[in-house]
C-alpha cells in the first residue's frame, strides 16, 4: 500500500536538506560525542565501541532528521549538541 500523499514532502530541496542534515550533522554530531568520551575514558576503549555505538548514533540521528518537523530546529539541535560535546575537549586543548 503506497504512502499517502498529505503526508509526503512536496519539495525535493525540501528533502534534499534533510538527506544532508542528517548526513552531515548526524556525522557531527556522532564524533563530537565520542571526542567527548574520550576525556573520560581511555582512548583505546572508546575507538574500539566507537565502530558500534558510532553507527547506531549516526543512523538515529540520521532517522531523526526525517521525524522532525521543522528544519531550523533540526538544524539548532544538530549545531548546538555538537558544541556542547565538543566544548570540554575545546577547552582542554
């Protein structure tokens, strides 16, 4: 049964600027978290859980680019949660 039409995105740029922010800014979003781990744990260890929680982290961030209704919003989400994780690794060095 295909998707009904209301409910579909009109706007190709529209969906284009979803693919990429939640590409781009999951991406982001995924290694400040783990720069972030590694200033409380061994680096060793966060590589080595990094190649699974990374992937899960990313494909989440990724699903919710498509859930979120509001693009600016997304958008503030997506830049402000990769400052925050990246800021005490920031500071450190």
């Amino acid at each position: 049964m295909p998707a009904n039409k209301k409910y579909l995105t009109k706007s190709p740029w529209i969906r284009l600027c979803r693919i990429l922010l939640g590409t781009i800014g999951g991406y982001t979003v995924m290694l400040s978290f783990h720069v972030l781990l590694t200033e409380f744990f061994p680096k060793e260890n966060v590589i080595a859980t990094a190649f699974f929680t990374g992937y899960l982290l990313w494909a989440f961030l990724l699903f919710w680019a498509f859930l979120e209704s509001k693009l600016l919003r997304l958008v503030l989400t997506y830049v402000g949660l990769t400052l925050l994780f990246s800021l005490p690794y920031l500071i450190n060095h």
